[in-house]
C-alpha cells in the first residue's frame, strides 16, 4: 500500500500512515470498536483526556460526568495503558 502510493523513504511512510484519511488509522479505529464493543464511546473519551494530559480520575470523571473506575480499571489491567490510572 505504501508503495503503491509513492511513499518510499521512510518520512514519506511515517507521514502517510499518521495522515488523517489514512487507511491504517481507520483500520486501528475499527478494531478498537470492535474490541471495546458498546462503550467503545466512552473509552474513546477517556482515552482523549489522557492523551490531552488528564490522567488522574477525578479530572476524568469531572468531564465526562461519569464514574470511569470500571473502564480505568479496564484499561490499566487488560490494555496497558497507564498504571497511574
């Protein structure tokens, strides 16, 4: 695919495959739905303010406006993703 689209040295790569309409985002979009399932929503949320540098859970909780200890939980043990959550 990325040769099929001119994309040869490594930068070009880089820059396809974290370009907005890339298709590899949208792959990795779908299989995070598919692995969340229903709350995909509000793991998707969370994982925003994490990203934006909200990381403790009452800084979580106040935004969204929900109790997230159940997805945290979630997400420290089976996903990895903090242990300071």
């Amino acid at each position: 695919m990325l040769i099929d689209n001119g994309r040869f040295s490594q930068a070009e790569m880089i820059d396809f495959v974290l370009s907005k309409n890339s298709p590899f985002l949208s792959e990795g979009r779908h299989l995070l739905i598919e692995e969340f399932g229903k709350d995909y929503g509000t793991y998707f949320s969370i994982l925003e303010l994490i990203a934006s540098g909200k990381t403790g859970r009452g800084e979580i909780e106040s935004v969204l406006g929900i109790n997230t200890g159940g997805y945290l939980q979630r997400l420290s043990e089976v996903y990895d993703v903090s242990d300071s959550l």
